[in-house]
C-alpha cells in the first residue's frame, strides 16, 4: 500500500533538549552555501529550546527495512525545490528539521513548514506510527492531532539579521531579529497554519480553539491567508510570534497565546518554566510540505 500525504510551504547539528521531551534536530546537509556558522546555529538552537521546554508529547519513532519504506518529502532549504530522503528513519521524540539559506527576495525574511511522505507497506501499524508518530488523533478524520517527523527552514541569506548571543535577554540592536525568525518558522512546522488539525479551528476568519478560548475568552483573529493570527494580535503586552511579520529592531517572543494554539493543534504544552529553569537553559500545495513566509514589516 502506498500513503502520500501532500505538504504546504508557509514563508516569513543535532543539539540536545533541554528539558521535556521533544528534540528538534537540525541537519544542515542541504545548506551549501556554508551559511550556518557556529553562531547561527547556537542561536538556532536557542529558538529549538522554545518548545523542546514546553512541548512533552510522546513522539514514536519508526525505522524503515525491508518492505517497510517511508521518503521524507521537502522543500530544499537552499533553493526552494522539492527535495527528498528514501528509506528515512526518526528516533522517537525527535523532529528533524533541514535547514538553508537563499535569496528569497526583499521582503521575505524566512520560510518554514512540516515535511510530506510517501509510505510503501504492507503493514497498517507501520504506516500508522510513521504518518502519526503515536499521535492518534492524527489518524482521526476530521484530524484532532500533528504527528510530522520533521520538516525545513529556509533563511534569507540577503538579509541583515541580528544574532544573539544571549536569547534570554532583549537589548537594543539593528537589523532583523533571527531568533525572532527561527521561532516563527518554528512555529509554522509544528502545525501553525499548516497542520489540518489547525484548519479545523478556522471558522469565519477566528481561531476557535478550545484552549485560546479558555486562555483569552474568546476566539482569536486570524489574518486573511488563515495561515497566521491577525497582524498586531497581542498577547501579554507584546504582539504575537505567529503574526504575518515583524518589523526591524524588534524581537518578537513565542507568547502564551501562540502556545495554546499549538495545543489546540493537539501539541501537549506544559506550564511556563519557572524562571531559574530558563536561566538553565509556498510556493503551493504539493507532495512537498507546508511552507510559510515571515515577512518584513514596512517601516
């Protein structure tokens, strides 16, 4: 039996987790201009711990062999095109994200989603944990649950980013905020405006979600692509991370409004650290994956 699930681009080293149980495993195999430098990636890393300190779900992991074959599909990080890995494997609780960096014009600052899959078995459970991993509300029609195994970033390597070396402090700077970006983008592969268990609480131009409802009291503004809250949604005396884009000189946090979307997309998210914890610390719709722009906000 063959499984192909299609993926959707929205556009704006391994490391270890540091708490939870999610590990965001960066693989720069695709980025061939050298782009990713020990800084860029420490800063890439320190948007990863974003989630891998909040989300504590239980991913399976899955092995293909034998008549078993599962191909990772995805945007090529460095160039746009359809990419992909044959006979991929995941260890459990990993996500593995390829990462790039090209010219993506004047506007556009970086661009992320989840990866597809095409899935070759005779096996119902193979199939099964690779297109869910565990998640059985990803299995449900209509779908409560994102299980993906991964997927891509892409940068703009035009852009005058600003990279930190200290995430857990904001000062002033100049230039576009890559830390800002990268957890944007993040936010995007995690199901953000590409899973459909996100589509299914769009209705009318609201987030209807059951957990930003609980959190807010209401539903929450979406912008007309759906794929993002509402330009200058706030949230906690700051505008939202998953906003369509962010101005220069700004740094934008994942807020607790973007984080209970994410539960509502099915991700388990626990409470805010505490304070010493964190000190410790598209192109279009193809067999591709989703893929979202984070774009330069107009001075």
């Amino acid at each position: 039996m063959k499984l192909q699930y299609p993926l959707l681009f929205v556009t704006l080293l391994g490391h270890q987790a540091a708490s939870a149980n999610i590990d965001i495993v960066f693989d720069y195999q695709y980025d061939s201009s050298g782009y990713f430098s020990g800084t860029q990636q420490n800063v890439l890393n320190a948007a990863a711990e974003v989630f891998e300190t909040r989300l504590t779900d239980s991913l399976l992991g899955f092995s293909s062999s034998g008549s078993d074959q599962f191909t990772a599909k995805f945007f090529n990080p460095s160039n746009g095109s359809a990419a992909s890995q044959s006979s991929f494997s995941v260890n459990a609780n990993q996500l593995i994200v390829y990462v790039g960096a090209y010219n993506l014009g004047s506007t556009v600052l970086g661009e992320g989603g989840p990866g597809g899959y095409e899935v070759s078995s005779a096996s119902q459970a193979f199939i099964d944990i690779s297109t869910s991993r565990g998640q059985t509300g990803a299995l449900n029609t209509p779908p409560t649950d994102f299980g993906p195994w991964g997927g891509s970033l892409s940068f703009n390597n035009t852009t005058s980013f600003y990279f930190d070396n200290d995430t857990t402090t904001d000062e002033s700077f100049t230039g576009y905020d890559f830390y800002s970006v990268a957890v944007h983008e993040l936010g995007h592969l995690l199901g953000f405006g590409t899973a459909d268990s996100y589509s299914n609480n769009i209705n009318n131009g609201v987030f209807t979600g059951a957990a930003v409802t609980a959190l807010t009291g209401q539903n929450q503004p979406v912008a007309g692509d759906t794929y993002h809250w509402q330009e200058g949604l706030m949230y906690g005396g700051q505008e939202t991370a998953m906003t369509p884009s962010i101005a220069a000189n700004t740094r934008k946090r994942f807020t607790e409004l973007d984080f209970a979307a994410l539960a509502d997309i099915g991700w388990q998210v626990s409470a805010v650290p505490e304070a010493e914890t964190w000190a410790m610390l598209l192109a279009g719709l193809g067999l591709l994956g989703w893929r979202m722009r984070l774009r330069a906000q107009a001075a």
